[in-house]
C-alpha cells in the first residue's frame, strides 16, 4: 500500500482541487499520485482473490476456475 505521507498528499490536492482549484504540476501530481495508489489496491485486491478458496453449505469446492488456474500459475505443484 501507499505510504501515509501519500496518502495525506492525496487528501490534501483533493481538497485543494476543490477549494481553490490546482496548478498544472499539481494537477499531474495528483493523476499520479492516484494512478500509484489504484495500481498498489488491485495488486493487493488480486492478490486476496488468488488466496480465496469458496465452499459451498455441502462442503464442495466451488472456486471458479479462473481463480483455480491464477492460484496454479502463482504456486505451481
């Protein structure tokens, strides 16, 4: 994940934009700022995904297989 000072830097430009509005370099910080921390949330979202396994109420292994072949592809047997 992104480090707190980021963060706060993002919360910050975000109220600034909204407030008084952000000069052009601020306003390439931010788009890069946000594009840093959406890249680190869907590795990280990914990553829960491929660690989930989904078991129904009779005890069968329901995982979509889309999910069994990304766990295949990130701990092969």
């Amino acid at each position: 994940m992104l480090s707190p000072e980021k963060l706060a830097r993002i919360n910050e430009l975000a109220s600034k934009k909204k407030t008084i509005g952000l000069s052009m370099e601020e306003a390439k910080e931010q788009s890069a700022l946000r594009k840093e921390y959406l890249d680190a949330f869907r590795s990280t979202m990914k990553d829960t995904i491929e660690n989930v396994t989904v078991i129904d109420p009779e005890g069968n292994d329901v995982t979509p297989e889309k999910v069994k072949e990304a766990k295949k592809g990130k701990y092969p047997n």
